[in-house]
C-alpha cells in the first residue's frame, strides 16, 4: 500500500485526507437513500430530514471520537488531538451510541420509527468508513503471513511499514456491505417497531466482536477479550432484548 492517505495539505494542520473524503461519500450516499426512503418522507420533508441527519452525525462523530479516545487514553499524541476531528481515530460503537442517545433525546415520538429506518443506511456509510481505514493504516491487523495480506510502505501511514498485517478494515467493510444488503433487501419482513435497529445493532456489534480477534490495536481487559469486545457483548444483550421487547409489545 503505497497511497499517501493525505491527498492534498491546505494550510498548517489542515489537509484533505482520503478517510475524511470517503466518510464524507458515505455520508452522501447514506443520506441520498434515506431521501428516498416512503417511510421516512411520511415523517419528515427533505429539509427536516437533512437536519435530523447533519444533528445526528454530529452526536455520532462526537461519540466515536470519545470513545476512541477512551480506549487509547495513554497513547494519545496530545490532549489537543483529540479535537483534531479531521484526524482518524473513531469508534464506529462509539457513533452508534453517540447518535442513538441524540435520536433518543431529539425526536421522542418518532425515535423507534426514525431509527429503523436509518438502520437500513447506517451500515452503507460504515463500509465507506472502513475503507478510509484501509487508505489510511488505522484499525490494522495483527502480523500474517497470508496470501491477502497487507503491507504498508508510505510514512503517513499509521500502520507499521514493510509488516504484512490483516486488512481488518476491509473485514469490517465486507461484513457490513452483507449487513446492508441484508437489511435493505428484506426490510419488508420487519414491519415491527424495533426489529431493523435491533437488527442493526446486533450485526455491527457482532462484526466488531469478531474482527476484533485480529485488530493489533485492541485493549484487553478481561482474558483475551477487548475494550469494544466488552462494549460489543453489551450491545448484543441490548440489541436481542429490544427485539424481544419488540416483538411482544408490537402484536
């Protein structure tokens, strides 16, 4: 992987990273179906709807960056990089929870119906994610000797150079392309409240928990599980109660 993950430096600090740029696409394209979407446009217009969208990705990005940063405390350049937003360094648990708690507190009435629907996105905007992980060398793998593995060579990378470690990122990106697709081709089989986001959180929660076996950057803190393996397990016992719940309060 020889691609400078820095596509063009502006002024000081400032540059155009290729992790920002596909965040960005993501972003775009999550937004573009949730336009789209019959459900949601019985709801809200357009413009509320970018609203919604613009508040939430806010409160995700917010909660992704603090629980980064809660994880890797110690190893952090400086207190100030953790306002370095354009920077990577983001927990995809951490969006999840960050726009869950804004969602959960902004629209009241019409959480459960919102979230579901953006549950169907959600996904296609973390493989974007993902992959400006993979440009970018964060969220690398452990040291492989296998026949796809990845070997970073360009200084701003944040992988170890010249080490053939797992393409973790792309793991993540292929797990949750299946999620997407899974939840946007069969939505129709879901029509209780509830049921998509549970959906939701219980595939990315169990995507994290099993990529997270082989990503060189995790914390361990109980046996040979993780910081976010920890976090993942809870989002799991959450995701399968709320479907639960689900199912016998929407009969």
């Amino acid at each position: 992987m020889t691609l400078n993950p820095q596509l063009l430096h502006l002024y000081g600090v400032f540059s155009i990273h290729i992790y920002g740029l596909l965040i960005t696409i993501g972003i775009v394209m999550g937004l573009f179906f949730a336009l789209k979407d019959r459900e949601l446009s019985k709801l809200y217009n357009p413009t509320a709807l970018i609203d919604i969208t613009s508040l939430t990705i806010f409160f995700a990005l917010l909660g992704a960056r603090i629980l980064w940063a809660a994880e890797l405390w110690d190893s952090l350049p400086s207190f100030q990089y953790l306002f370095y937003f354009w920077e990577p360094g983001y927990s995809i648990l951490g969006a999840i929870i960050g726009g869950l708690l804004f969602l959960s507190f902004y629209l009241k009435n019409n959480t459960l119906i919102f979230l579901d629907r953006a549950a169907i996105y959600i996904p296609l905007m973390q493989v974007f994610g993902r992959m400006g992980c993979f440009f970018t060398g964060c969220c690398y793998g452990i040291q492989t000797d296998v026949s796809w593995a990845v070997i970073y060579t360009h200084p701003n990378h944040l992988a170890p150079l010249y080490c053939s470690v797992h393409p973790t990122q792309l793991y993540s990106a292929t797990l949750l392309l299946f999620l997407f697709l899974f939840l946007y081709f069969y939505k129709d089989f879901f029509k209780k409240k509830g049921q998509l986001i549970s959906l939701f959180l219980l595939g990315s929660s169990i995507e994290r928990f099993l990529v997270d076996f082989l990503r060189a950057d995790r914390t361990l803190i109980v046996s040979n599980f993780s910081y976010m393996q920890c976090i993942a397990l809870l989002l799991i016992c959450v995701s399968i109660g709320i479907f639960i719940f689900s199912q016998k309060v929407n009969k």
